[in-house]
C-alpha cells in the first residue's frame, strides 16, 4: 500500500495506534464493515503522523471522520 510509504512508528505509537483502533471499532454498531475498520485505520495512521498522540483524541477523531463520510 502506497499510501503509507516512507511512514514508520515506534513500537510504542504501534500499540497506542491498536488501542485507539480497537476502541473506535468497538463503539460502532455490528456488524462492522471492513471499509468502515479500513477508514479508521487509514484516519489514525493519517493523525499520528501529523503528530497526534493521545489515544483518545485518536479515537474520536478517526470516529467523527467516519461519520462524517458516511
């Protein structure tokens, strides 16, 4: 995948990225889309190389940017 060449984490930032993921995906209702767990991937990954580093933030982040595709 293209879009995330050249991006590399710590192993730390790695298991925050988890965490906010696992959390965003576990407030949405079942059953969840692939697209829907792709986009939020894809939103957290996108934050966190602008920097952003609180997990929460992550999540709710990611989440209204979903929401604000569907």
């Amino acid at each position: 995948m293209t879009v995330f060449q050249g991006t590399s984490f710590s192993p730390d930032t790695i298991a925050m990225m988890t965490r906010a993921l696992n959390e965003a995906v576990e407030t949405l209702p079942e059953p969840v889309s692939s697209g829907h767990v792709q986009t939020l991937a894809k939103n957290i990954v996108d934050l966190t190389s602008q920097g952003e580093r609180d997990p929460e933030r992550l999540k709710l982040l990611a989440l209204l940017a979903l929401r604000s595709r569907t």
